[in-house]
C-alpha cells in the first residue's frame, strides 16, 4: 500500500512538471518574451542573494558589496549564472583572507 501511495505522489508531482516542457519546446516566442524568459534567472540570483551581500563580514560590509558588483559585472557580460556566482565567491573569498 506505502508502496503505490509514493507512486503516486510521484506521478502527481511529475505529470504538471513536464507536461509544460512538451508545450513549451513547440512554441514561438516574439523576441521580447525570449528576452525577458533570459534574464529571469539573473533576477531570482539578486533576490536570493542581496539580503547575505550586506551580512558577509558584519564590520566589512563593503567585502559582500564587492562580491555583489562581481556577479553583476559577469551577468551583464552575458555568462551563465553559475559563473557569475562563482566569481563572486571568489571575490568574498579572497577579500576574507
């Protein structure tokens, strides 16, 4: 019984996930939509991480401000968001040392 119950939760949790993902890859989407999908998760990434840039060093708050302007920088020139959270790891890092 435990046995079909977590079946079916998987399949209730699986079936509106990837449903959307067969829709999604048959549609055309003006310029402007593409644009804005892009840059979604840059914006998740300054809203996930601008409450800790503040709080990285409490007395050397200018230290998670730098890291910050890094992950800035990086996704303005247009790189994958890893890489933009990476370098900004490594700038916290090295100005911590």
């Amino acid at each position: 019984m435990i046995f079909a119950i977590i079946i079916g939760m998987a399949l209730v949790t699986m079936i509106p996930r990837v449903i959307p993902a067969f829709i999604v890859d048959k549609l055309q989407f003006k310029e402007w939509v593409n644009r804005w999908l892009n840059a979604i998760p840059f914006a998740a990434l300054g809203a996930l991480i601008f409450p800790g840039i503040l709080n990285v060093k409490p007395d050397q708050p200018y230290i998670g401000l730098l890291g910050g302007a890094v992950a800035v920088v990086l996704a303005y020139l247009g790189l994958n968001v890893i890489v933009a959270v990476l370098g900004a790891i490594v700038t916290v890092f090295l100005f911590t040392m």
